[in-house]
C-alpha cells in the first residue's frame, strides 16, 4: 500500500535562462508563466497549497554574467562546525546554519547509535524530516551522505508503507523510520523521519545537502507522526516552545539557529510581535507594502509567509512587475530585474507595514550585485499560483534584515532589526 503526502513547500534552484532552449546548464530550474528569472542561484520555498507548479528546463542566458556569479555563489561563505553550543542552558542551542549559494541554509544533525552525520536544509514551510538512505537507487544518492539503519543500535522500523514527498522539483519516496535525532546537544529519542528510497528531479539531485527539515506546524507533518520540533518540546528537551533565525547578512558572521530559547545578542531594540494567522505555515496578516509614502502593493491588507530558504519576495505575477518598472524604468537588456547599479545609490527603502508596525527594508538588502556593473532586484512573481488573493513570501531578503522569532507557544513571530 501507498501513501500520498504531498509536502506543501517548495524547493529548487533557479537560474537565469533562455525559455525557448531545453538543454541543461548546471542545475534544473523552476519558473513560472510571465514570471521573470534572475542570474544565478537560488531557492524558491514556499506553500504550494496543493496546486501544481509548472517546470520548465533552462540554459543559461549570459555567460558573462553567470562566469561573475560562480565565484561567489560558490563560496564556502561561513565558518561551520557540527554545533556551537552556549554554556548557559543546556535546553537551549544555538547551531550554525551553512550558508548555500545563498538560497539555503543547511544545519548538522546526527541520526543513530553510534551517530551518523547528515546535512539538512531547515525548512519553515514543511514539518517533516528526511534524509538519504543506504537503500536509495537513484544516482544522486551516491552523492549524499546515506543513513545505514544496520549500523544504529537504535533503529527501530516502523509500519512498512511507502510515503511520498513532493517539493516543486520532484519528490522522494521512501519509508518511516525512528531512531535518535541529535541537533547538537539536543537529543530526540524515538523520532520518526523518512528514509530516502529513491530522489527525483534536478534540484534534489545536485543540492549539496542529506535531508530536509520541517520546522512549520504539525498539521502539514505526515500523518500520525510528530515533527522534531514538538519531540523536542514535548519531551521537555528545550526550556520554551521557541526558535530562532539570525541570518547573516557579512561572511565573517555565522547565519544562526537557535532552538529552545532567544540569544538577544543578535537583535538592535525590543522584539515586536505579530500573531500568527494559520497554525500551518508561518504566516500572518501585512497591512500593505510602499515606498517613499506610496502604497504599491498590499493596499487592502493581505497575507504573508515568513519563509526561512525562500531567497527573495515573491509576490502575485502582475504587482512584481509593476514594482519593476517603478524601480527600474530603464532594464538593462529589456531584462526589467536587471538594473545597471550605478543607479541602485539612491533607491528608497522598501516598508512592510504589518500589525501597524514599519518594517522597512533597505537596498543593500532588495538589491542584489551580480557583477561590477550588474544588479539585480530581489522581487519576483508566482505566488498567485498559491492563493487567489493577494500573498506574499517574506524570504531571506526580508529575514537578513530582521531577526525573526517563531514562537509556538503563543503562535506569534517576532522580529527585531538584526546587528
């Protein structure tokens, strides 16, 4: 017997590309109809809300532009060790999160007895745990480190039914499993995940990582298991129903988690909370979006997902390329996300108004460099694939900014301007 579950995020690498040619150039790609494709790498995470998103192969467009990126995408960014541990609560830990390409940030865990090490992207739109498994056939899985359940003295099987995860690039299958999850310090006992039989796509074939996982609601967990997160909480593993990103916005300045409780090193100014509106994903309710005191997108009120893994904002097809043209008359290469940054000096920053509150966002965040010459602008389309009305992703441009609590024992966020 077979069991469907459909994971409700969504996981790929985009690059820039030629619509009208198929051949591959490093990775595959994901975009969306009228939706436009920046230069280089990076993830688009977020709900899929059980509607299918098309997938479309692309080659690379600018070569040059592509030759400018490597270097840095491909950076090892940040300084990464198995974990960072604070001596001041032993139910608190702080991980160092590895920072891919810029599109994902990946921690260590280790599984079984003794332990095995896997890297897995934290994911905040899906609640699952995964990693690859000795048992996998596909051939990206000899790529990944693979979980050998005969090497753990604390495997235990669970019911032998085939689970299905689908991301937007694909999906693995595989089997329930639970053994001992340790995320530094932290250990959870009898913890289920799934077991990788088989990898398809792309995107997860070529990702420099192990596994995903979910730090979202129980609700969008595969039915009849419990996320790490509650394990943790429940178990009475972690002082409070709490965790925490900083991701860091300089090279030298290790991207953290922290799980368990709230390292206020890593903020300027009081914590400002906002309830959350659906105990499923992160999401909330945002007043409008505007710029130099002009509302352009939002005006009435809609939602928004804060999506740790999501590399930019998204937003519906049509209000993105509005706000393209606003901020960019002038395309480089009738490429309206293209904008030459010699004229990024004096762009305003971008405000997200939400709960009443102003959460602005400069331009060394929503403008990325790609060259000398080249820049990039961090807004793009799609999410009306998602919702009918109005939605937002709130990704890493929004969260480099903002140290982001996301606290489940009072299903409220709370963010603060990061140091």
């Amino acid at each position: 017997m077979q069991t469907q579950v459909f994971d409700t995020s969504l996981h790929g690498i985009l690059i820039k590309g030629d619509t009208h040619k198929k051949a591959w150039k490093i990775h595959s790609a994901i975009t969306m109809p009228d939706t436009t494709v920046v230069p280089g790498y990076w993830l688009f995470l977020f709900p899929m809300l059980g509607k299918r998103i098309p997938m479309t192969k692309m080659k690379t467009l600018q070569e040059v532009v592509l030759e400018e990126i490597k270097p840095k995408y491909f950076l090892e960014e940040q300084s990464f060790s198995l974990s960072q541990e604070t001596a001041l609560d032993r139910k608190f830990s702080s991980q160092p999160l590895k920072n891919v390409m810029d599109m994902a940030y990946v921690i260590n865990i280790t599984i079984g007895t003794p332990p095995q090490k896997f890297r897995v992207i934290v994911d905040t739109s899906s609640s699952d745990l995964w990693v690859s498994s000795i048992y996998c056939q596909s051939p990206s899985c000899s790529k990944h480190l693979r979980y050998n359940p005969k090497a753990s003295s604390s495997f235990h099987s669970s019911e032998r039914k085939h689970i299905n995860l689908r991301y937007g690039c694909g999906k693995i299958t595989g089997v329930l499993a639970t053994d001992t999850v340790r995320i530094g310090q932290l250990t959870a006992k009898s913890q289920t995940f799934v077991l990788s039989m088989n990898q398809l796509s792309g995107a997860l074939e070529h990702a420099p990582y192990d596994g995903i996982m979910g730090l979202a609601y129980p609700s969008l967990a595969i039915h009849g298991t419990t996320p790490i997160f509650d394990s943790l909480n429940k178990n009475g593993i972690i002082s409070d129903p709490v965790f925490a990103f900083f991701i860091s916005s300089w090279p030298q300045k290790s991207s953290l988690l922290m799980l368990g409780g709230v390292d206020h090193a890593y903020h300027k100014g009081a914590l400002k909370w906002v309830p959350v509106t659906q105990a499923r994903f992160w999401q909330i309710t945002m007043d409008r979006i505007s710029m130099n005191k002009k509302v352009f997108a939002c005006s009435g009120g809609c939602q928004a997902i804060l999506d740790v893994g999501s590399s930019f904002l998204f937003g519906p097809s049509d209000i993105v390329r509005s706000i393209q043209r606003s901020i960019n008359p002038s395309p480089i290469q009738n490429e309206q996300r293209l904008i030459s940054c010699d004229r990024t000096m004096t762009l305003p920053p971008v405000i997200f108004t939400i709960n009443g509150m102003d959460f602005p966002v400069s331009r060394k965040y929503y403008i990325q460099k790609v060259s000398k010459d080249i820049c990039f602008i961090a807004f793009t389309g799609g999410t009306e694939y998602i919702s009918s009305s109005e939605t937002w992703v709130l990704g890493n441009i929004f969260l480099r900014a903002y140290f982001t609590v996301f606290d489940r024992g009072n299903y409220r966020i709370g963010l603060a301007p990061s140091v």
